[in-house]
C-alpha cells in the first residue's frame, strides 16, 4: 500500500467548493484546510504510486479552480 499527500493551493473563496469535490473521490482518505501557503491537505492511499498519481492527474488537477498541487510520498520502513 503506498500513501501520498498532496497540498492544493487555491483562492480562499473557492476552498469550500474544492472541498466538496474533494470528497466525491474515493481513494482520498483525508482531506483538511490548512493555513500557509497551502490551503488544503489531502491524504490517499492506493495500491501502487502508479495508481495514485493517475488519481491525482485524473481526479483531482482536473478540479476547476485548483491553481497548484504539491505531492509527497510517504517514505516506506524496509
């Protein structure tokens, strides 16, 4: 199982609408506001990264009104 985070950027008037498209996306375990230069915080976890960065370029850049996402993997323990 392989987890990301991703941080979206995007006007502070259309965080709740980002939100509310965010959570139609299935393989998005969390989705938070945050306060920075990032607005909002999104946790998924999928089978391969593969997977997950097909998500993320399907699902969620296609989101109108994000302006920029930022994607960390969570390092795997061996």
């Amino acid at each position: 199982m392989v987890e990301v985070f991703v941080l979206i950027t995007c006007e502070e008037v259309n965080e709740e609408k980002i939100m509310n498209d965010l959570t139609k996306i299935t393989e998005i375990v969390t989705t938070n506001r945050v306060k920075g230069p990032y607005n909002i915080l999104v946790k998924i976890k999928g089978e391969t990264i593969d997977t997950i960065m097909e998500t993320i370029a399907l699902k969620i850049k296609t989101i109108d009104k994000i302006q920029y996402t930022l994607t960390l993997k969570v390092k795997q323990d061996i």
